[in-house]
C-alpha cells in the first residue's frame, strides 16, 4: 500500500484567541478564531489549497472554532467550501474524539458532525457507542443514507487508490531499514539544514563560530546538551515526551566529543566547573521542556528559569559564550538577544544532535532562515503588527546567518 497524505487541522488552528479554549487549563489550543471571509480565503485557506492541489487524500478537522462555532460541526466550512467549491474529494476525518464537543448532548453531536461533513470519526474511548447512536440518527432520519452512502464512498476510494485492500499488511522485510544509517544520515543532515543563526558577533575580534578545529577545551552546560528527551520534545514516545534517555540517539555533548577528540570537553549541567579557564569557548544549551498541544500553551514564552539563570551566570563567569536554544516555537529571548555574542536556532532536533554540531563545528554551513518575524517581547505579538509596520521584531522573516 502507498501511503497518504492528511492535511491537518482544518482551519484557524493558528489563530484562535488567547484565552478562548474552553478545554481543559488552555489557553490557545482548541480556542476560537475570529475572522471574516476575507481573511478566511487569503490567510488560512491558502495551504489547504496548495494541498489538495499536491494530492492530499485526507483532510482532518480542527479542535477549535471559527467565530464561535466548533469546527467539528460547520457545515458550510467542511462541505460547502472544502468539499463542494475546492472539489476535495477524499475524506474527512475527525480529530481525537472531536466530535464530543460539537454539543454536550452525544447524540445531537453525532448527529450535526456527520452532517456538517465529516466522514471518519476517531473514537479513542467507546466505539460501540458511536455506532449505536450512528444507527439510531440513521433510523429517525436524523441522518440520511445519502450523507453515509457519501461518506463511505469517500473513505472506500482513498483505500482502493492506496491499494490498501491488495496490501492490507505492513510489510515486515522493511523493519530493517527502521534507524538505518541512511536514515540517520538523512535526519542528521535535515537537523544541520534547519538550524538558524541568529547572532554570531566578534569578541576579540573573531566570532565564537564556527568551533576551531584544533580547539583545546570546551565547557557545556545545560541539561539540553546531554537529554535526548529534551532534544525531541513532545510526541516522542509519549504524547508530552518526556526527559532523559526516552530513545535512542545522540546528544550535543556526545556529538561533540566524536568531533573532537583532542579536546577536553569539560560537561557540567548546572555549569559548576571545578576549575574554570575563562577565556575558553562555553556552550551552554538551552531547552523549553517538553509539551504537546494545549499543555504548551504559554503567556510569556520564555525558557524555563532554571536556563536563564544559568545563563546569566555563565555570561558572567565566560567572555566567550554560544547560546544554543532548544525549542518547538520562537521564544522571546531578551535579554540575551542583546548581551550574548552568540546565539543558534536549534529547535527540536530529534535524535541526531550531530546534525547540530555539523553547523557548530563548520563542517557545514548554515543555511536556514526565519520563517516568520522572531518577537522580542510576547507584547509585539501579533505578528500583523510586523506585516503593518508598526513593530519591528528581533530578527525579521528570511533572517539568518551564514559562514
């Protein structure tokens, strides 16, 4: 069987209000988007498009709402314009258990989310109960036969043109290919190609980077530079991910001492160095914590405490300091953005952390760019606020160095 793409999650996903989510401590996650058609069509409709125009065969709908209406039950939105206008003709799919809360009463949801247009529902808890209250809805006319007949179409035809009925199986003689050194390779070389330069000043009248190849001694500190977990984040694993050794893979610390062997790589996670020669490189490595979804939500996008004070003191205690930051989004980082000399986009590089030292140590030269206006400050969002002009960000949109 081939396999298929689902574009995901229709729609407003990244525009809800802050504080609209009515689930549980969210903040942003399943909130609500306010709009009008205009931004509807030129803002948030545009990938969608560019998507079922590349073959996406599924689309799967979003937790939030669109101007106070969950997504999961918006007729107008699934089938008039993604089904009918756009010609969308694979199926819709329901996000977990998303149709609960079309409407508190279970059978009413059932009934004006099938109706508005979804297809598959993703029932995590009590299928037997989605079925019994499909036939009832059915029965009373609730539902027509048409809307199923419609919606099984939808579902057979993407399973035929996968071949999923010739090849129902997973083919088990490729699970050796499963973290090949091909594969590593290729994710090693896709960590290198995102990461973004943001600063690299001179001190001393060179930059700190990329590291010299005969270099002596190298402090790190943080404890990003040797968790796998912290360098993956959520959906690893577990649904929040989770620190420490969740999988296998190779750290910034490890990387770094394959890459030097000559050098003493001095590692201390709370940057409590014995003896200390100041004026050596120190790379300290910084981590959001781990999270997924709405338990990411945050007011002040900043990295833990613990980083930044680790941080400050080390700026004090090195002259010659590179910030490398860990994180699934851009965070503010003032007042580093301003006082350090250094400081490298890693994001969530997953297991291959040698990828990240292919940019440090220069073996490769860094290539990425912002895709978006980096904020100094939670109070410059939102980003419209950049595109009219009015602010301007840290690092503007297409922003990154290179060597």
């Amino acid at each position: 069987a081939s396999p298929i793409v689902s574009a995901k999650h229709f729609i407003g996903d990244g525009g809800t209000v802050w504080k609209s989510s009515t689930t549980n401590n969210y903040k942003l996650d399943q909130g609500n988007t306010i709009g009008d058609d205009d931004y509807l069509r030129n803002e948030l409709l545009l990938p969608y498009i560019d998507a079922i125009q590349a073959g996406a065969q599924t689309v799967m709908i979003s937790f939030s709402s669109w101007n106070g209406v969950k997504m999961h039950g918006h007729k107008e939105l699934v089938t008039d314009l993604l089904k009918n206008e756009l010609g969308f003709e694979g199926f819709v799919v329901s996000d977990w258990a998303g149709v609960d809360q079309v409407n508190p009463h279970y059978y009413q949801a059932v009934v004006a989310s099938v109706n508005a247009g979804l297809d598959m529902n993703m029932v995590p808890y009590n299928g037997p109960a989605f079925i019994s209250t499909m036939i009832k809805a059915v029965e009373a006319k609730d539902i027509s036969m048409k809307r199923i007949d419609d919606a099984v179409r939808r579902i057979l035809k993407v399973k035929f043109e996968m071949g999923l009925f010739e090849k129902p199986f997973a083919n088990r003689s490729l699970i050796g290919e499963v973290r090949s050194p091909e594969h590593l390779a290729l994710a090693r070389e896709a960590v290198a190609k995102s990461l973004v330069v943001l600063k690299n000043d001179t001190v001393f009248g060179k930059a700190l980077l990329p590291i010299a190849p005969n270099i002596e001694r190298i402090y790190v500190a943080g404890e990003a530079a040797n968790n796998i977990g912290l360098q993956c984040g959520g959906w690893t694993i577990e649904w929040q991910g989770k620190q420490g050794a969740i999988t296998a893979g190779t750290t910034i610390f490890e990387a770094l001492q394959s890459r030097y062997p000559q050098a003493e790589i001095i590692y201390n996670q709370y940057g409590q160095f014995t003896e200390v020669d100041e004026n050596a490189l120190c790379i300290v490595i910084a981590s959001e914590l781990p999270y997924a979804e709405g338990v990411g939500d945050s007011e002040k996008l900043e990295l833990p405490i613990r980083d930044t004070l680790l941080i400050e003191r080390m700026s004090e205690t090195f002259s010659r300091l590179a910030l490398v930051v860990f994180s699934g989004r851009p965070i503010i980082l003032e007042p580093f953005a301003e006082n350090l000399s250094t400081i490298v986009a890693a994001w969530l590089p997953g297991t291959e952390g040698a990828g990240v030292v292919d940019i440090l140590s220069g073996d490769m030269s860094p290539t990425g760019t912002l895709s978006f206006d980096w904020a100094s400050s939670v109070s410059q969002l939102p980003i419209e606020r950049f595109i009219s002009g009015e602010e301007k960000p840290q690092w503007p949109i297409g922003y990154g160095l290179t060597w």
